[in-house]
C-alpha cells in the first residue's frame, strides 16, 4: 500500500494528511485509481490555492463531507469511479467558471457624478455639525458606493447596512456593533455601549445607516437617541420610504416628530442626472451617439447607473466573442435584450 507523508495535523483539517492508494477491488478499475491519485491532487492545489477548508470544498461540491472524507482519504468503500465524475465535474466546472470571470471587463473607477458630489458634502456636514441627514435615491444611482468612499475616506465615520433581518432595535444595535467593533454581551447594555463608542471616536463622529427603510419606527427612535445623547452625526440612507413615514404617517406620533424635527438637511433624487448618466457611459468608452441613446434609455429604468454597468458588461462580452474589441449598438440591444429585466430601451 502507497503510503504519502502525513503530519501532525489531522487529516480532516488539514490539506497535507495521510492519504493512501485505494486498493484494486471488484468496484473500481486500475484506471478508476489513476484517476484518484489525479482528482485528489487537483482537488487539494485548488483547496489550498483559495483557502477552503476540506469540509468547504464538501459543501462547494456536493458531496457529503461523509464521502467526500473517506474518497479524498482512498478509503472510500464503495464505487469510486462514481465520486471521482462528480468530482470531475465540479472541477471542470470551477475552471469553467473562472474563465468566464477573467473575461468580464471590470466597472469603470469611481465616477465623480454631480449625485456624488451632492451626497459627499451631505455627509460632510452632518459629521461636521453632529446633525441628522437624510438621503433618499433611486436605486442604481451610486449613493452606497459614495457613502462608502465617504467612509473610507474620513475618520470617525461607520457605515452599518440594514435588512429585513435587521429592522428590530435590537438586531439593529447588534449590526450596528459589529461595524463599531463594540463588544457587549448583555442586550439592555448594548445601546449604551455603542453610544460610549460614538463618543469615544474624537469628536465629529458620523454614523451612516444604509437601506434604512427596513427599519421598524422604534430602531429609527433609537437612531435618534444616539443623534441626541452621544452628539453624533447621522445619515439615513435608502429609499423615499424613509421620508415618507414623517410626512404621510401617524401625526399624533411624538417619535416621528422628534426625529423630523431634527432633520437638518435631506436629498431627494427620483432618477439620475443626465449629466451623470452621460458620464458613466463616457466612463466605459462608449462615443457611438446610437449607442449612447440606447444606454440613456436603459439608465432611466428602474436601477439607472447599475443596469448600464451590467449591460455594458455583457455588451462587451458579446462583441470580444465576435472577435471584436469596441461595443457597438447592436451589442448593447442584444445584451439588454439578453438580460431579460425589462422591456426593451427606446
């Protein structure tokens, strides 16, 4: 029996232990175990290669960590040819799959449009004077990837995104508190923990909540005591749904007019500017003026600037399949056509 090194770590956490020959018995053939020794190589360089752990590699593939174990071990009893297809196929299928990744063209950088302009300052101030903002925008305009820039780019400022898994104060708090890093295991202390964790921060503290239309009323309340008490920055990021509730919701609530009363400054964007627009598809190379409207037209759908983007990548990988490198307007139509995700641009 082939024998290869083992160490001491245990086999089932590490990449590098002992791993033997099967044996040639009635249900696998000579050639079923050159494939063996040839499929758990590849499966190991690929393990070790993206950092996955053998049980993640059992859950990316199928195959129960029960077999996969024991077949990666040459100690699998039963019809090892059987395990090594399906080990095979998913294989091929990651090799597949990374050489699609390769030929999807990157996003443009960052594009300073006059929405990121309008939405940095925003963000500016309220960190500045401790003050409560409120940024509603359509979807695909870009306002997450400024807040996040904005974030990258400024001390003091935590950005926590929300969810329907998140909409209670409580889960909120402890999204919240991981963003901050604040460790608090008791729940009736964590609000004060991360309000002590605001403060701490020097001074011109920014907390930026994103999709905050998932929250419930009492969460966006407790937002507010934070605003209040620890003099902090705020920023309500996410769709009209946010403003929506101060002005069209229960008048006789007292937290919705406390925290409408400290609204300092709001923007409100239905649809991108078309400067901006006309900016984005500058940004991915596109003059053709027949190609510029089509892409017009499909950035004053529901997703503006993102369904250009994906799009645009599309279009371009159509046109290289065709053995070209510029996009044409008939790329673009047949992409978006492609897609499926709307009617047709006009």
């Amino acid at each position: 029996m082939n024998t290869q090194s083992a160490t001491s770590i245990s086999a089932k956490q590490s990449w590098d232990g002992e791993r033997q020959t099967p044996a040639l018995t009635d249900n696998r053939t000579e050639a079923d175990i050159r494939d063996w020794t040839d499929l758990t190589e590849r499966v190991r360089s690929l393990g070790i290669e993206r950092g996955w752990s053998q049980g993640e590699v059992s859950r990316r593939c199928g195959v129960a960590s029960s077999t996969f174990n024991p077949w990666f071990l040459g100690k699998y009893p039963g019809r090892l040819g059987t395990v090594n297809q399906k080990m095979r196929n998913w294989l091929d299928q990651v090799a597949e799959t990374q050489d699609m990744i390769a030929l999807i063209p990157s996003s443009p950088d960052y594009v300073k449009t006059r929405l990121f302009t309008e939405i940095f300052s925003t963000l500016a101030w309220a960190q500045a004077t401790d003050d409560v903002a409120v940024i509603t925008c359509a979807a695909g305009v870009g306002k997450t990837a400024t807040c996040e820039r904005y974030r990258d780019a400024r001390p003091n400022v935590f950005m926590a995104t929300m969810s329907p898994n998140t909409k209670t104060p409580y889960a909120m708090l402890i999204e919240i508190a991981e963003e901050l890093d604040v460790q608090e295991h008791n729940p009736a202390k964590l609000g004060r923990a991360i309000g002590r964790k605001l403060e701490r921060a020097g001074g011109g503290t920014l907390l930026i909540i994103d999709e905050a239309q998932n929250l419930h009323d009492d969460a966006i309340n407790q937002l507010r005591h934070f605003s209040d008490k620890n003099k902090c920055g705020l920023a309500l990021v996410g769709n009209n749904e946010i403003y929506d509730r101060f002005t069209k919701g229960n008048k006789a609530n007292r937290s919705y007019d406390q925290l409408k009363s400290r609204f300092g400054k709001r923007i409100e964007r239905d649809k991108p500017y078309e400067e901006d627009i006309l900016a984005f598809i500058s940004a991915w190379g596109v003059r053709e003026e027949k190609a510029v409207r089509e892409l017009k037209g499909i950035a004053l759908k529901g997703g503006a600037l993102r369904q250009i983007d994906k799009t645009m990548k599309l279009a371009t990988m159509i046109a290289l399949g065709d053995g070209r490198e510029e996009v044409t307007v008939t790329d673009i139509m047949a992409a978006w056509k492609n897609r499926n995700v709307n009617e047709a641009a006009l």
